[in-house]
C-alpha cells in the first residue's frame, strides 16, 4: 500500500478509474454461470454475492477512501457512472443475468447497459421450457415482459436484486441501454425465418435472427409506453409506471449501432393516457 501512495496523484486516479470500471468476462454458457436457481419469468438467478468494484479500495484507508470517493463523484458529474449486465438467453428459454460491472453503489446511474444475446439453440419440441419469442395475446413476445419484469426489479432493489437476499434501493437511471448482439458462431441451422412466431416444428434446433428480437425488442417497449388501456394488466401497468417515474431515456442497439430512442419524460408528456396514469386503477386488478 505504502507503494501505491508513494505514487503521484495522477496515477493513483488512473489505477482508481481502471478498478471502478473494471469488468468481468462475460459466462459462455449456462454451465458457466455456476449454481443458479429458477426465479419468475424464467430468470436464473445467482445465489452468489455481488461485486461492487469500489468497496475493496473504499475499505484500505482513510486516505484511498477519500481519493476513491472523489473518482466516484466526478463519474457521476460527467454521466459515467455505468452499471454493465450481460443477459443470456439459454436455448431460447431461460434468462442467465450477470452484472459485468458495478463501480460503486449508487441510487443514481448515469447508464445500464445490458448486453442481450442468445446461446444454444431452441429445442421446444423437447423440453417442458416454452420459447421466450413466441406471442401472448397481444401480439407481444414474452421476452419483452420478462426483460421489462427485471428492470422493474433492478429499480426497486437496486444492484443485489440478482442475489438470494435483494435489498430494498429506489434506483433511478438516466439511460437505459440494451444492445442486442448477433450470436456467434451463427447456429449451422442458420436463423429461423422471423414470420414463425408460435412454436411448433420450426422452433426446433433454430435461432430468431437477432434483427427480428429487435424488433420485437422494439415494438415490446412501444407497447409498454404507448398503450392506452382502460384495464391493463397490472404487470403491464406496474413495469410502466416504474419505467416513467425512473428512467429518463431508452435506446436500443443492434451490435452497438443505436436503432431506436425514447425520451420518456416527453413521452409522457405527449401521452396523458398513457399506463402510468391508470396505476390506481392496475392495482386494483392484483
């Protein structure tokens, strides 16, 4: 320790910022995740604590804990206080999240930037799992709620909702990012034919091509602040309402090239019925 102090000031806030934004490698496959346990909507989740990069260095001395607090404020003065989650979907059927990176505790996150991406292939005529891809009847597929469903959880128990025991944090986040990224390698079967969208024969050993997940990634959260239902569902309801009172802007990437953008405070502006404004009424469905 007496090294690293022994350094210029300067260098000392390089090696802060290289441990706050340091990230993990993301897992390969489901048996990469180690032990998970089924939670709703399909989710794995961990029973693993979670990784806050600053609290080693917050922990040291009073002197690298003031010096990591300063770093910690100027991130979030400039916007780069970023949260990282890597969201694997196993087979088209089940959810592994992975936080990659969490700098600091913070009610306040400048960013959450969620890596979607697929492994394996759908093998729905043989398992008891149904394809996430597949519609309700609304025309939406499942994977949009459920995506939906964790960020409803992520904003209300903050980073450790991941882990058996989530805590109780109101979190906000100024953008919400989700990149969907094109599997690699490209199954040999190639990509299923975005037109089949109920499951049958033509969802086994097949892949939706990651252009038609955006859409439906579009066209999901569309439905989810556009809807103007009398009566929505109070899941519906409840992801909308926490998504205006907490979210400032939405974008969706296809491979890190931004394809869609919503403001929504301007959305909500624009939209008096919207669903935010029947959340007296949804919980009253419940």
């Amino acid at each position: 320790m007496a090294k690293l102090l022994s350094l210029a000031r300067e260098l000392r806030d390089y090696i802060y910022l290289a441990v706050l934004q340091a990230e993990v490698t993301p897992p390969s496959s489901a048996a990469d995740c180690g032990l998970r346990y089924a939670g709703r909507q399909g989710f794995m989740h961990t029973r693993e604590p979670v990784v806050v990069n600053s609290n080693g260095l917050l922990l040291v001395n009073h002197q690298v804990h003031d010096e990591t607090k300063v770093m910690i404020r100027q991130l979030k003065k400039d916007g780069e206080l970023r949260y990282k989650l890597d969201c694997m979907l196993v087979d088209e059927q089940q959810i592994y999240p992975t936080w990659l990176s969490i700098p600091a505790f913070s009610t306040r996150v400048s960013k959450v930037e969620v890596d979607f991406r697929s492994t394996g292939v759908s093998n729905y005529c043989e398992s008891r799992w149904s394809p996430m891809w597949i519609l309700d009847a609304r025309d939406q597929s499942w994977i949009v709620y459920n995506m939906y469903h964790l960020l409803h959880k992520f904003l209300e128990k903050g980073p450790y909702f991941l882990a058996a025991r989530g805590g109780e944090d109101m979190m906000r986040i100024d953008e919400l990012i989700i990149n969907v990224i094109t599997p690699s390698p490209i199954p040999a079967e190639g990509f299923r034919s975005p037109d089949v969208s109920n499951p049958g024969e033509a969802f086994r050993l097949s892949l939706l091509h990651p252009e038609a997940g955006l859409e439906k990634m579009i066209d999901g959260t569309n439905f989810l602040l556009y809807r103007t239902d009398e009566r929505p569902s109070w899941s519906v309801a409840s992801y909308a309402v926490v998504v205006f009172e907490r979210v400032r802007l939405i974008k969706i990437l296809l491979d890190g090239n931004l394809r869609k953008v919503w403001n929504i405070r301007e959305i909500d502006a624009q939209n008096p019925k919207s669903l935010r404004r029947h959340q007296s009424v949804a919980c009253c469905d419940q």
